[in-house]
C-alpha cells in the first residue's frame, strides 16, 4: 500500500525539481547577463520573425504520425485478410515502417515551410 503512493508523490516532486531547475537557472543567467549590461530584448521574440513556432511543428509532426499510424492499422489488416500473413507480424511492422515514414513526411514538411517563411 505504501508503495503505491510513493509513485505519484515522487512523479511529482521530480516535475517540481526539473521545473525549479529551469527556472531558477534561466533567472540566474538572464541576471548575469543584464550585470553585464546587455540588452533585454534578447529574452523576447518578436512575433513577425518570420519563422515557424514551435506548437505549428509539433502539431504537423503529430497529425501526420496519427495519420501514417491510421494507414498502418489498415494496411495490417488487408495483410492478414488478403495475404493471410500472420497478426503478429502484420500489424507491427506496418505501425512501424509506417510511423518512420509518418515522421520522415513531417519533417520534410516541416522542413520546406521553415525555408518558405
């Protein structure tokens, strides 16, 4: 029983520690930089730079992997039925081969819109 709330409890005081590591590093240096006199609109981004942030790449990476998964699963299956190839290999090695395909797609999309913009 112990050991069961031992798990949430340390999930949590690990998030705290890498939060308060980030932070409290960030703080520090953005400190010594302005110490030595350098300008502070460096820790701000400009919304028109032009490039792609970084919640579009995530979300393009992650339909198309959805999406390759999605065909996988399909492909698995007309394996088993027309081919009569085995389940066990069938549906792995076509999540698999498809996800790779899935990320590699992303990132030449990803790729072409960040050198467009």
């Amino acid at each position: 029983m112990v050991e069961a709330i031992l798990i949430p409890i340390s999930f949590f005081l690990v998030v705290f520690a890498i939060c308060y590591l980030y932070f409290s590093t960030r703080n520090k240096e953005r400190l010594a930089l302005i110490e030595k006199g350098v300008d502070a609109s460096i820790f701000f981004k400009s919304k028109n730079d032009g490039e792609l942030s970084t919640w579009k790449i995530v979300l393009i990476n992650f339909s198309v992997l959805l999406m390759s998964i999605g065909v996988a699963i399909f492909l698995g299956s007309s394996m088993v039925s027309g081919l009569g190839v085995d389940e066990e290999i069938a549906y792995p090695g076509t999540i698999f081969l498809m996800a790779g395909v899935g990320l590699m797609v992303g990132f030449l999309i990803t790729k072409k819109l960040e050198k467009k913009g």
